[in-house]
C-alpha cells in the first residue's frame, strides 16, 4: 500500500491540496483496519465532508482505491512468483 507521504503526493496531483490529515486518520496504526473497511465508507466520507468538505470525503475514497490497486498488484507478483516457481518445478518452464 502507498506510504501516507505517497497519498499526499497524489492528492496534490489531484487537488492542488494534500489532505495530509484525511490520510494520517485512515492510516492511523492502531485504526487502520477499521478505516480500510468499504462498508463503512458512506459513514467515514460523511464525516470527512462535514469536517473538511466533499473533496475531502472524495480524498479518502481515492485513498482506498489507491491502496486496493496497491494490495492487488503485490498480490498479482506474489501469484506470478508461484505459478512460475510450479511451473519451473514440474519442467514446463526451461531456464
Ligand atoms: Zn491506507
């Protein structure tokens, strides 16, 4: 998953603001899975609009995407790791 410093990166890219203390509360350590959770997303963007308004609410939605598009491309490496390594294994693929 990007770092909190890469989500301020592209929310500046996007917004022209980095929206630094929308990421530091979805990342928050002892938080963190709780934040991450997308069935509670309509209840986390309310409350980023009410506090900082509705591209704040649009920041965090971006964040999570972001870190899903992250955790699935780790996980596509990690599964074309042992399909090669099978694949090499049983001699279907010649070094
Ligand atoms: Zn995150």
């Amino acid at each position: 998953m990007p770092s909190i410093k890469k989500h301020v990166e592209k929310s500046m890219q996007r917004t022209g603001k980095t929206y630094q203390e929308v990421h530091e509360w979805i990342d928050e350590p002892q938080h963190k899975n709780e934040r991450h959770d997308i069935t509670r997303v309509l209840e986390f963007s309310s409350m980023f609009k009410e506090k900082y308004g509705e591209q704040a609410a649009q920041e965090y939605v971006h964040h999570l995407a972001d870190d899903l598009n992250g955790k699935f491309n780790h996980m596509m490496e990690d599964i074309q790791g042992l399909l090669d390594n099978t694949l090499t294994y049983f001699g279907a693929i010649k070094k």
